[in-house]
C-alpha cells in the first residue's frame, strides 16, 4: 500500500512526485510554523505505519489467504500498486491546478478510508469469488488514491523541508516511523495468531481494518495541521511536453532506465516474502512480525547515518552501494527452511540498513536530477517507469508461481517456485544495479569516496585504543 515518506522494501515506488508543482510567491515556512509543520509530518508518518499495519504486510497476505486467493491472485495483489503508478502523470497535472497540500489531504484520506467496506466483509454472505472481488477493488482504488495522493504529498514536503537538511529530516522521520510500525505490526501479529486459530480469522482481520481506518482518520487530521508551503502565485496550464522532455533529456534518462528495470527485478520476488514465510516455513504472524521489527530496529539505527550520508556525498553513490547489496537480500532466502530460520534474521539486518539508505537516497537524488520548473513531470516519469516494471515482473512471478511445479528436486534439496522467484530476483537486481553507475548526479561525490568514509567509521575492535583514534584523519 503505498503512503507518504514510505521506504519499506519494495512497498512503493521510490518517488511518487517532486516538490514545487506550480510557482509560488512569498518566503516559505520558516522558524516555529516550519517546526510545527516538521513535527506534525513526523506524528503524521507514525499514523500512517499505525494504518500500514493494519492494512499492509503480513496482515494484506493474510486477506486473499482467507479469501481463498491463489498465488496467481497473490502476485497481481501485489503489482497493483506498483501498476497504479501509470497514473502519475494525471496526478501531476492535478496537483498543478489543485496545489499539493489540498490534494493531498483530500487523497490520502480517501486511499486510506476507503478500507471502510473491509470492516464488514467477514460478515457479509458472499460468494468467496465476490469477497475477494470486493476485496481487490478496495486494494485498485486505495492504491489510485495512493498514487494522486503521494505526487501531491512529496511535492508539498519538498518545497517544504528545506534542501540542506532534507537527508537529515527524513532519516529522523524514518526512526519515528519505524518504532510506530513495529509496535502495531507485532499487535497486529499477535492478534491474528491468537485468534485466528480459534476460527476467528475474519473477524480478526475485520477489527485489524477497522483500527487501520482509525489510524487513516488520525493521519487526515495531522495532515491538514501542516503547513502549506508557499502561496501559489496562478495555476497555469500544465506543460505537457516536459514529459517527453524527460524521456529525451540526457542528465535524467539513465536514472528513468534505473527505475524501470529496478524496480522490474525487484517486483520478481517482493509479493512473496510474507507469503513465502507463512505459507512455506509456516512461521506464523509472529514470527513474521518478529522479522519486521529486527528491519525496523535496524532502520532506526541506520536512518539518520543514511540521511547524513546523503546529504554529505550525494544520493547516486549510496544508491549505487545499496542497489549492489540489496542484490543479495533474496539469494539469503534460500537458505532458510522450517527448521532454518537463522538466514531471515541475518537479510533482516541487511535489508533494513540497505533498504532504509535507499529510499532516502532516492527521494533526494530524484529531486536533484528534475530541473525546478518542469519537476513534477519529471518525477512523474521517474515513478511511472518504476510502476510499470514492478507490476509487470510481479505479474510474471504470479503466473510463474502459479504454472510451475509445487515442488521439484535440484542438487538434492527441494526447491518451490518462490525459490526460483528468489534466485532470478537476485540475478535480476545484481544487472539492475549496473544501471545506477550511470548515473550522473553533478554535486554528488564518487562511491570510493564513500566507501571510504564508511571504512572509516566502522570499528575496529583488534586495534588498540590509540591506534583506533590515529587511524581516523582529522578535518
């Protein structure tokens, strides 16, 4: 489900829009009223893990499994936010003409309140084909909102926060958001396995969305306690071609490229995690909330390292880093089975640093490469391009899961299809990550100063103390 300021693996794509949509006159927010707006984004984000919690995860897979969905149903459930991302370019023209901070809220809360008919479904005497026609209906339209929704919330907060501190913020906003998500994710979780044994599935899932719509209320009223950032000066007609000049322009054209097969190689696995954990190492809500929260301590950790990272170096030379070790995250799940489940705690300390310095990156250096007027349709590319190869290879992994044999015998160890999903993920993002070292990003600094920098900091427990401090050059 995508939502605003989300970096979860794979949940979303990276940049669902740029900021300064239209011109705007007068001083933007600063002081007080832009630490109160600041602050209400950050309480506003941890509404919004509270709802993806609810909504999203593990408790998302366990609707179509109740439902009765196929892992054809499965994969197609989890392009579909990725697929709505064709929309960005409408979504862009309307945050032109509407402003971003008035579409926004009015799309945001729409995306997360329209899990209002879910409350009753368990209790409705449906057909389990039309329950789960419902149920895909609600997952289309909150993932359209979604996508209107985020174009106008990235370019309202980025014509809010300020450039020099945006890696900074957003890495501290990323702790905040992280500490709400593991807390209801493990309630949720708990909830599910406690009753969902008892035969109380449907109304397990019922209360979950009805705590989650709670959550979408709460979130609307942060979002319109925030401040505007700007007064727009006159809504002038969008300037179509500054979509194709996107697709033309040589600065940005590598980082579209990037998007598209990126994103592609990641959609192969990322609908089938949580599925691959509950339906085939039968761990439990859990279990697979106990993973979540190893991610998201993980995230908390390295958020702000990763924001200052950003801002100190550039976002092209830790996505290039990140993207090379993201490559690996679904060759660990190979090695994990029913009584083998050390190798998800070990992707779950990789993933959640990697993943975390990732959509920081991204954010910033999307908006670095779109020139200022034309922005919001720049980014707009950005993100379609991502959608459209998520949806399509997530769309392929369904069917591929859903033809191939339950089961068959290589180097004698029984593989799965969302085995086979794994390793072409892996495969798939160690190409993609090729992509990234053409990126050209002008103020950005080269990933050997970076990995240098990293070297630098890590600790060195086998050198004595002196030794340590002369190692670390002075500035």
């Amino acid at each position: 489900m995508p939502r605003p300021g989300e970096s979860l693996p794979a949940s979303s794509a990276p940049l669902a829009a740029g900021p300064l949509s239209v011109p705007s006159r007068g001083r933007p927010a600063r002081g007080g009223r832009l630490r109160a707006s600041l602050s209400a984004s950050i309480a506003e984000g941890a509404a919004a893990e509270v709802f993806a919690a609810c909504a999203g995860g593990a408790v998302l897979t366990g609707w179509p499994l109740y439902l009765g969905a196929s892992p054809l149903v499965i994969g197609l459930l989890g392009a579909l936010p990725l697929a709505a991302q064709v929309v960005q370019v409408p979504a862009a023209w309307l945050t032109q003409r509407l402003g971003p901070k008035p579409l926004a809220v009015v799309a945001i809360g729409a995306a997360r309140l329209v899990w209002l008919p879910l409350i009753t479904l368990p209790f409705l005497d449906l057909p389990s084909s039309t329950a789960l026609a419902l149920f895909v209906a609600v997952i289309a339209a909150a993932a359209v909102l979604g996508v209107v929704g985020n174009n106008a919330w990235t370019t309202w907060m980025g014509d809010l926060v300020p450039g020099p501190i945006r890696g900074r913020f957003f890495g501290r906003r990323t702790v905040y958001l992280s500490i709400a998500g593991t807390v209801a994710s493990l309630g949720a979780a708990v909830a599910l396995d406690t009753l969902a044994p008892r035969g109380w599935t449907g109304e397990t899932l019922a209360a979950l969305a009805a705590v989650a719509c709670g959550a979408g209320i709460a979130s609307l009223w942060l979002l319109r306690r925030q401040q505007a950032a700007g007064v727009p000066a006159e809504r002038t007609a969008p300037e179509w071609r500054a979509i194709v000049a996107s697709l033309r322009d040589r600065v940005a054209r590598p980082y579209l490229v990037y998007q598209f097969g990126w994103n592609a190689a990641v959609g192969l696995s990322a609908s089938f995690f949580s599925f691959h954990m509950l339906a085939t190492l039968e761990t439990g809500f859990v279990l697979a909330a106990a993973h979540g929260i190893v991610v998201a301590v993980v995230r908390i950790v390295s958020a702000p390292v990763g924001g200052h990272l950003v801002d100190r170096f550039g976002g092209r030379p830790v996505i290039v880093l990140c993207s090379f070790g993201i490559a690996l995250v679904p060759a660990i799940w190979l090695f994990a089975t029913p009584g083998r489940l050390w190798p998800i705690a070990l992707e779950a300390i990789v993933s959640g640093a990697l993943w975390s310095w990732h959509g920081i990156a991204a954010f910033d250096l999307s908006i670095d490469l779109a020139p200022r007027r034309e922005r919001p349709f720049y980014l707009a590319a950005f993100a379609t391009a991502a959608g459209i190869g998520f949806a399509l290879a997530s769309s392929l992994a369904g069917l591929l899961a859903s033809t191939a044999p339950a089961r068959f015998d290589v180097l004698g160890a029984s593989w799965t299809p969302v085995h086979l999903l794994f390793l072409m993920s892996a495969l798939a993002r160690a190409s993609a990550a090729g992509l990234a070292l053409r990126i050209d990003e002008r103020r950005a600094r080269t990933v050997p100063d970076l990995v240098r920098e990293i070297a630098i900091a890590l600790p060195r427990p086998w050198l004595p103390r002196a030794d340590r401090r002369a190692s670390i050059p002075r500035t």
